[in-house]
C-alpha cells in the first residue's frame, strides 16, 4: 500500500442549485496539495475516495469543467461569477482561496501520533449563526445628524386605475357618446377614455384568450378546487412544452427544449431526498474507503439494480455507512474523520489533512447548502450492494445508498415573517425578496423589475389580487401584517397575478407547475427568501408573465421599464443618468424629486467597457430604496440604499459591496439606535446595499423610472412637502391604417385629437405613447418608429391640415413599445385648442398598427376627438393626399353640408360616375354648367335628387293634386302659396279651400245652404239632429218652429217664446194634443163651457 503512490480523488460535480441551472462535470484532478485542493470550484455535488483503490486510475477520466454556478459560490472568483453567461461554455475556475480558518492545519509529519494531535485539536459540534446574522452594535450617535430621509413610497392609485380599466372595457360597448366616430366616456370631471369605434382591437383580443377579468373570477377557480380537494392544472398553460413555444412545431428558441426535462408543483419542491453513497472494503474491519453524492437518476438506477440481484448484505455494513453520513449531516467534524480515518492512519497519514478539507468542501457547501431553504431531516436506513473483486488487485467491496431527507421549514407567497422581525429588530426596511436568481431564459429583465417593484410593499402586494375571506387560512397570516388578505400558499395551486395593458387591468391565473431540470431544479426562475422559508412569488409571476405572452419563449429579452409598466401601471422611462444630469446636485435633486412623486426607481450599468468594483455587476438593476442625507463628524454626506436581489454580495458571499458607508464601514457603529432607525440601517444582512452618492454617480449609467401619475390626492413626502398630483389624464385609443398613417411626410394625415386647456400658465402635460408588444408576433424587435406630436392653434373639431407654422413640441421617433414627451404648456390663443398628434415615422404601413395614448395633465384640461376620415384632405376615389390642386363637391347629407374633394384628372371623371347624381327631372348630372345649373340640389325623399333650377317644374309634375281645382299642390306664383289643407280623399290649395267647402259640405236641413261659415250670413256654428243632419245656428229658432208640435188651442208651436209663452205645457190625456200652459184656461173654457 506504501508503495501505490498517491490514490486518486475523482470528483463529479453537479451544479444542480435549487436556486440555478444544472451542469454535469466529471474530473480526476491531479494529487492534491493542501493549496490546490482549495482550488476546486464550489460544487453541488462531489464524490471524495480515500483509500486503497489503484485500479481506478487505469481509465482517465476528462479534464475537470463545470459551467458558472448560479449558486452563492464562495469559492468561485469574482471574474467568473459576475461575468455569467448561461449559454457560454464551461469554463474552469482557477483562482484559489485559502483554507478554512476553523480547521486550523499545519504542514505535520507523517506518524500517527501528529495525526493523533490533530484529530484531536479539530472543532466538534460548532454552532454557527443563522444566515444572515450579525451583532447589531448601537453607537451614541456622536457627531451624526441625519438631515434628510427620502424613502421610496407606497402611493396606492390602485382604485383610481381600476377605475380607468373598467371605464376602458365599458366604453367599448356602451360609451356614454359618440363623437366623430370615437366612443367617449368620463369616469369623472378628471378622467375621459376616448376610442376609435373602428379600431380593429387586435392586442385586446390577444391578451383577452389568456386573461380573466380583474374581478372574483378567479377565486371560482381556487374555491372550486379547494372544496373537491383537487389540484389545479391550467388547461390553457399545462406542463408541456406548448406552454415553452409558442409554437411547439415551429419554436424560436428550441435550446430551452434541453433545459426543460419535467415539470414539478411547487409542493413537490418542499420534500427532498439526497442520497449519499458508502463505499467500504468487504473485510472484518470494513474500512470506508470512498463516500459521494448522488442525483436522483444515478440513486434510482443504483436501487434499481439492488432490486434486482436482492443481495443480502451484512447489518454493519449499513450501520457503519448510516453512522458515516449522520457524523456528517450532524457536522461533528472530529467524530467524521476518526471514522473515516481511524483504521487507516499509519497507511495514509498524508492524506488526512486533504479530508479534512473535502470534508467541508463536501458537506459545508456543496450538501447542506444545494438544498436550502430546505433543512436537514434525518438520515435513513440504507441499501447496499456487493462488487467482488475478481480481477487481480481489485477488493472486493460493499456500497451502501444512505437516503438523507430534506424537509420545507415554511411556504409562503412573500415572507412577511422577516419584514416583521426587520422591524422589531432594527431597520423597519419591509419584505426582503431574498436571493433571485436567474436561469436560462435569459428574461434577467423580470427579474431587475422585481427588484425595483420590491421597494415598494404597497406595490408589489398589489401584484397579487386579494383574497375572499372565505379562501383565506388564518393560521398563514403572519401577525400584525399589513396585508392580511393578499394571497397565500396553496396546496391547491392556484395563483393569479395582476398586469396592466392599455390601461386595463388583467387577470392571468397559473397553476404550480414549475418547468425544471432532469435533476428536478427550476430552471427558469427561481426561489426566494430566507434560510427559513420558500418565498414563490417571483416564480408564478414569470409564470403568469409568459402565460400573458403565449410561452416562455416569448418573454426571451426585454426591458425592466415594461416590465414596471406591466405590473405596476406607471408610466416607463429608461435615461441616461449623465446625459439627463450633468453633475451630482442634479442627480440628487432628480432622485429626490422621482421619490416624493411615487415613483418606483432603480438603477444599471449599460457600459460593458467598465470596470466595476466587487458585489456590483453589469447590466443587472437595482432597486432604489432611499436617498439619507447626513453630516457625519463634521461632513455633509449623501447616501444612497439599493435594493441588491441577485444573490451576490451577501455576507456570506466574498463579492460584497465593501466600499464606504457599505454595512462594514466602520462609521456605522457609531451611529445610535434610533439614527439607524430613521436610516433604515442594520448589519444583518438585508439584501440592500449602501454606498456614498457619489459612488453612485460614478458606478451607474442608467436609471428605470416607473412613474405613478394617477394619483390625485396631494400626498405628502417623507419631510413633509406636498407633491402635484395629475388633475387630468385622458386616455386615447385608436389606429394608424391606410390613409391615417400619413408619417412624417403627410402629418396632416395622422389621427388628432383636441386637447383643451386653461388659459393661465402653470399647466404641464406629459404625453405617453403606446403601440402594441413585439411580443404578440414574436418579433426581436419593433419595426415602427412612433412619436407624440404637439401643435398650436387649431380650430374646434376641425383636422388642422396646415401644420408647419404651429408645431409646438415634437417626441423623438424610437422604435421601442412606448415613448414619452413632457413639456409645458403656454396659454392658448382665445379658444383654440392645442392638437395632440400620435404619428408614425413612416407613412403609408402596409399593416394596421394600434396605439394607446395618455395625456396627463396638471391643471383640470378637456379633449375632443377629431374625425379619421370625414376631415381628411385626401382624394375621396384614389385615397391619396391631396397635394396639388383638386376639385370640391359640396352636397347636402342628411342635413349636412358634406364636402368631397377629388383629384385633377381621372379621378374627377371616375367620382362623377360613382357618385354625382342625376336630376329626376332634367336627367341631367347634378353639377356647375355654365349658365344653365349652378350645381346646387335638392335630395328628395327616396333618396333621387334634382337641380335647384328644375325643382319648380318638378314639383309642378310630381306633386299631388288639389281636389278641387284640379291643379298641383305646389307653390305657383300668382296663383298658390304651396299651402293645403289635408282633407277627406287628398290635398286642397289654401286658395281653394273655401270653394272646396261650399261644393262639399252638408246641407242646413231648414234653408238647405250649405253648413259653412259664411261672411255675413252664418258664422259656421250649427246644430246636429238625429239622422247626423244640421242646421244653421242661425237658422235653429225657424227649424224649431217649424218642426215643434202646435198647441191645440191656438195652434202655435210650443216652445218657449219670450213675452208669451215659457215652454210649459199640458199634454192632454186623450192624446189629441198639447196645450200651452198659458192657454190651458181658455181651452178648459172652449171645451167645457159648463165650468
């Protein structure tokens, strides 16, 4: 044995984060020394041999590799960790780092009593501190004083943009008005969505297949599952790799194919089981002579041969191997390394040491550390099998697969738990997203959005509808949370995730399948959160993001500001921060100013030239949490606090940010309590990073501001000052297509819409301009420059068509998703409304493309909508811009004046054809001759029309007869005024009607005239009697004369005659007759003398 040289150590790397990607490495390196071995990448999985074992040096094994670890790798070098690049290839690390101090080793000699020594001097059963804790040592606070404090702020808009969205969705079917062809609602005196009623709403269709609206429909889907007790798979996303393509025969990005090997829920991340192989010598002292871990594809293939030659294999075997792991697992270092070590000292002395340090390469980092936040279980009982040793120098052995499980020690969307102690302990900073972690999507952009969007509590909770209170579980609401009904873990699997699109608000419900490794890691996204705890939300709302676009493909590149707008509804802006301030005051007064507004900022470096210090890297942003003036011993200091969520640079990592005022600055300790308070400091890690203003200014060329404008109440800041909300936002929707997209070339020609504001100074306007996602095509990038044009002097709901002398402001023309300009307005000229322009750079697209426009303003303004195609100045046949002479037909529509205007030429020729109409009179066409017809007309009824010069004749021809004299019913000079009267069988001239009425009307019965007003003789009363016969009102006392009974007596008629006779009479009972009453005497006397 002394003389076979030095025993190979093979080591097999897996760098299977749960947090990362996955890469497979095997390597034999070359004998190590107590510095090389110190060499070795950090790994994830690690295979050690210590023994007798020459026969497994007859194959080499290829040279060691492993891609970057995604993984807080203390062993990796700072060059090769912030330099990642998940698709570059493996690269070898090369920088060493020095042993473990706790282990304490010197260069010893060979004997086993040094060997002895030192078993005996190592650590057992060190305790060490939870991740993340350190002492948080108070100062007096001597020499401090804190002058200003600006933190990122909750503005909560939520409501007033739900007002909006609704609004949005409401006025495209059931707009309070109409006005040139656009739909028009007010949600209130401040707020008015304005759309084109033609507009083809592509996007909208688009997002709608893959959204719920933002209401309690998806909490049907979670109390559905909840009460069956089932688990949730979305059918319009599931487990598969239609939900990576867009297009599964024909996807963009098939390399994520290779990464995508299954699918787990979330629940099954929360039990592991790691398997650890221990390989001893089949003799009576059964000396463990290797030890490595397995995956779960190389355990199960092991089991599986175990299953099938069913070996029975000694009880010590398995004892001594689950004695070996737990010695591990339990990091009782001394009793590990007497077990490994105490039959074998006289032979391998000089391998001790070298052990000792793959023991915390082994178990330290790359064991214990893969699987958090899940924590060590137990050990189980093992398996074994046996390898005989048939060749010649081979002993034979026994393997025994130990399973150690890992367990979940909590579950949560957002652990709130943290944001509680932060708070009792010292900083009051709020939820901690943790350690995100990209993975080969290259979507690192979402991932710098939540970032920033992480600043805000207020905002990233609203991420996340609320729950009903029948689907919340109270024992998951962490005490005293500010948000007791945001959305908690679920065994059922269902999430929703809220984003905003053209001003509407969106729900995208996913399930719990997470796609993976064939190592069963994510492989996207990742996990956040403590030591503690899984923290998920990160994960469902990369999910829920590509959910919203069709595939995880289609979420490959993009922009942290869109992100924002996405998630947060603020408006995006993206600048360079020294072209935007040319020195350090501007900046701190511009992040000052972008703070107190509501804004959610951070911040990036763009340039890959530079070189940054350590625990910063390229490209990735960071979230603005506060800017803190001070003056410290004397100096006035301005400070500012990241938010750092990339896993790098935290206490444990040897990239931290350590520059000045960084949380191991000295100057710290000698701030008090109460000062660190008011910062927002602690020592315990925090995932934030401090560093000095001006550190800043030199290390970060770019910021990302995601503005809150719909906030309308005057909020105060953090010291007090009041902040100018909006006092107007109007929303505009509509498209360029054909003729509307004039470009910069026919500007006239682009869509207009009226913006109406005081007459005073003071009011701003920002105008934010919107054309749908590349992602809705899967484009690499957008082919339409688009920009927001300002103009002065226009006239009320007229298309201003000469622009040249009024143009007010001009947006720069960028080929992005959106673009903003801001500028002041000047008072207006009398009434004249300033005309707001979306335009193209190029005209005449050959696609119909869709915009969304918002005008914010900060004084209360009013928009009006000007027509797309009643007001264009284009050729009505050719659909070309007029830009040369042409003619104008002016003709009345439906009692308006309408007018066309037609090219010179052919197109005069083809409009008269299609559309000048004929005279129904003349049937000749209805335009300007020269001394004949002046090109007025008259439309009739049935929709024919006739000249002015012919409508008499017409008239005359066409028009009904009098039904009298026989003539038209038409105005006739000299003769008819065109009055009639309606009468039974037709019409009457005016004129004629007095005759028409004496040759038609009844008789009187008593002189036989007719019963009509006559001038002088009857004044038209008269008296109906039976048989619908009248008499003359002047005729009546005659008639009732006439036809009255007589009295028998003096034979005048009974009636009441005034000086003789009062109506009364005696009706004689022999009915001869009646008498007069004031004849009755003398016919009593006539008849009976004798009386």
């Amino acid at each position: 044995m002394a003389n076979s040289s030095t025993p190979p150590i093979a080591a097999r790397i897996n760098e299977t984060g749960l947090f990362g990607s996955t890469s497979t490495t095997n390597a034999t390196p070359a004998v190590p020394t107590p510095s090389a071995a110190y060499g070795a990448s950090s790994s994830l999985k690690t295979t050690a041999s210590v023994g007798y074992s020459p026969a497994y040096t007859a194959t080499p094994i290829p040279t060691a590799t492993s891609a970057p670890s995604l993984v807080n790798n203390p062993y990796t070098s700072p060059a090769s960790s912030s330099a990642y690049d998940p698709y570059a290839a493996p690269q070898t690390p090369s920088t060493p780092v020095e042993p473990p101090a706790s282990v304490g080793l010197e260069s010893t000699s060979q004997s086993s009593s040094n060997i002895s020594k030192l078993l005996a001097n190592l650590s057992i059963n060190v305790k060490h501190k939870h991740e993340g804790e350190r002492d948080e040592p108070d100062g007096n606070g001597q020499g401090v004083s804190i002058r200003q404090v600006v933190r990122a702020r909750n503005m909560d808009s939520l409501s007033t943009r739900l007002e909006i969205s609704n609004a949005v969705e409401r006025n495209r079917v059931s707009p309070q008005e109409r006005i040139e062809g656009y739909n028009v609602t007010k949600v209130n005196d401040m707020i008015t969505v304005v759309q084109n009623e033609r507009a083809d709403p592509v996007e909208e269709r688009y997002y709608n297949q893959r959204t719920l609206p933002d209401n309690d429909d998806w909490l049907h889907i979670l109390r559905k599952n909840r009460q069956a007790g089932t688990k949730f798979t979305d059918p319009q996303f599931p487990p598969d790799a239609s939900s990576i393509f867009r297009d599964t025969n024909n996807p963009k990005y098939p390399h994520l194919h290779e990464y995508v090997r299954k699918w787990k829920r979330v629940t099954d991340f929360f039990n592991e089981t790691a398997y650890v192989e221990i390989t001893m010598l089949d003799d009576e002292k059964k000396l463990v002579c290797s030890m490595s871990i397995k995956n779960s594809v190389e355990a199960e293939n092991i089991l599986q041969v175990i299953r099938q030659t069913s070996t029975n294999i000694n009880v010590e075997f398995l004892r001594i191997a689950k004695e070996a792991v737990t010695t591990g697992v339990t990091k009782r270092k001394r009793d590990h390394m007497l077990l490994l070590t105490k039959n074998m000292i006289v032979h391998m002395s000089e391998y001790v040491q070298d052990g000792l340090q793959r023991f915390e390469l082994m178990w330290e980092k790359s064991f214990l550390d893969h699987y958090k936040p899940l924590a060590f279980s137990s050990v189980g009982e093992g398996s074994g099998y046996r390898v005989d040793g048939t060749e010649s120098g081979i002993v034979s052995r026994v393997s025994v697969l130990v399973p150690v499980y890992f367990h979940a020690q909590g579950t949560c969307l957002f652990d709130r738990s943290r944001e509680s102690k932060a708070a009792s302990r010292i900083s009051g900073v709020g939820i901690s997203p943790g350690d995100m972690r990209v993975g080969r999507l290259a979507d690192a952009y979402v991932f710098g959005a939540l970032s920033i969007l992480s600043t805000s509590q207020l905002a990233l909770s609203q991420v996340f509808p609320q729950l009903s209170d029948d689907m919340i579980r109270p024992e998951r609401v962490e005490v005293g949370s500010a948000f007791p009904k945001e959305q908690q873990y679920n065994e059922e699997g269902v999430y929703a995730v809220r984003f905003w699109r053209n001003n509407r608000s969106r729900v995208v419900v996913v399930d719990d399948f997470i796609p993976c490794s064939q190592y069963g890691k994510p492989v996207f996204g990742s996990f956040t959160g403590s030591s503690d705890k899984f923290e998920i939300w990160s994960l469902l709302i990369e999910k829920a993001y590509a959910k919203l676009h069709g595939g995880y493909e289609a979420i490959v590149g993009g922009q942290e500001g869109y992100v924002l707008q996405d998630l947060y509804g603020g408006v995006p802006s993206r600048y360079t921060l020294h072209e935007k301030c040319q020195n350090e005051e501007a900046a701190w007064q511009m992040m000052i100013s972008a703070l107190q507004a509501g804004s959610l900022v951070g911040c990036s470096n763009e340039d890959m030239t530079a070189e940054l210090p350590k625990g910063l890297r390229k490209t990735d942003a960071y979230g603005i949490m506060k800017v803190v003036e001070l003056t410290y011993q004397g100096t006035n200091t301005r400070l500012i606090q990241l938010r750092n969520s990339w896993g790098i640079g935290t206490h444990h990592q040897p990239e931290k940010w350590k520059g000045p005022w960084s949380n191991e600055d000295s100057k710290w300790y000698s701030f008090s309590r109460m000062q660190k308070i008011e910062c927002g400091f602690q020592f315990r890690e925090d995932h934030t990073y401090w560093m000095d203003f001006s550190a800043f200014f030199c290390f970060f060329t770019t910021i990302i501001e995601s503005r809150n404008l719909y906030n309308f109440r005057s909020v105060p800041d953090g010291i007090g000052n009041p902040v100018s909300p909006s006092l107007s936002i109007h929303i505009v929707s509509g498209e360029w297509n054909g003729i509307t997209s004039g470009g910069r070339d026919a500007m006239h020609l682009n869509p207009q819409v009226q913006l109406f504001s005081p007459a005073t100074n003071g009011c701003n306007l920002i105008i934010h301009l919107e054309q749908p996602s590349r992602r809705m095509k899967m484009e690499t990038e957008y082919t339409s420059y688009i920009a927001p044009v300002v103009v002065k002097n226009g006239v009320r709901q007229q298309r201003k068509i000469d622009l040249s002398q009024d143009v007010f402001a001009t947006g720069t023309f960028i080929s992005n998703r959106s673009c903003v300009l801001e500028l002041p307005l000047t008072p207006p000229d009398g009434d004249k409304p300033f005309v707001i322009i979306p335009a193209t750079y190029d005209g005449h697209l050959p696609f119909q493309l869709g915009y969304s426009m918002t005008l914010f303003t900060s004084k209360p303004t009013a928009v009006l909508p000007v027509s797309d195609t009643g007001s264009l100045p284009v050729c009505c046949i050719c659909q070309k811009a007029l830009s040369g002479t042409f003619r104008t037909f002016t003709h009345d529509q439906e009692g308006q004046i309408k007018i066309d205007r037609v090219c010179q030429g052919a197109c005069v020729d083809a409009y008269r054809e299609r559309n000048t109409p004929v005279c129904v009179d003349c049937h000749q066409r209805i335009e300007v001759v020269e001394g004949r017809f002046s090109g007025r007309m008259f439309s009739l009824p049935d929709g024919s029309c006739v000249h002015a010069e012919c409508i008499d004749a017409y008239q005359i021809r066409t028009s009904e007869k009098c039904i009298h004299c026989g003539n038209a019913i038409a105005a006739i000079p000299g003769r008819f005024d065109g009055k009639y009267y309606q009468v039974a069988g037709g019409k009457c001239h005016g004129e004629c009607m007095e005759a028409y009425q004496l040759a038609t009307a009844q008789r009187c019965v008593q002189c036989r005239e007719p019963v009509v007003k006559l001038a002088g003789r009857f004044d038209g009363r008269f008296y109906k009697i039976e048989g619908e016969r009248l008499v003359h009102y002047e005729c009546w006392e005659q008639y009732q004369q006439s036809v009255a009974p007589k009295c028998v007596h003096c034979a005048q008629p009974i009636l009441q005659i005034p000086g003789r006779f009062d109506g009364r009479f005696y009706d004689l009972a022999s009915g001869v007759g009646k008498v007069h009453f004031e004849c009755w005497n003398a016919y009593q006397t006539v008849v009976n003398p004798t009386m």
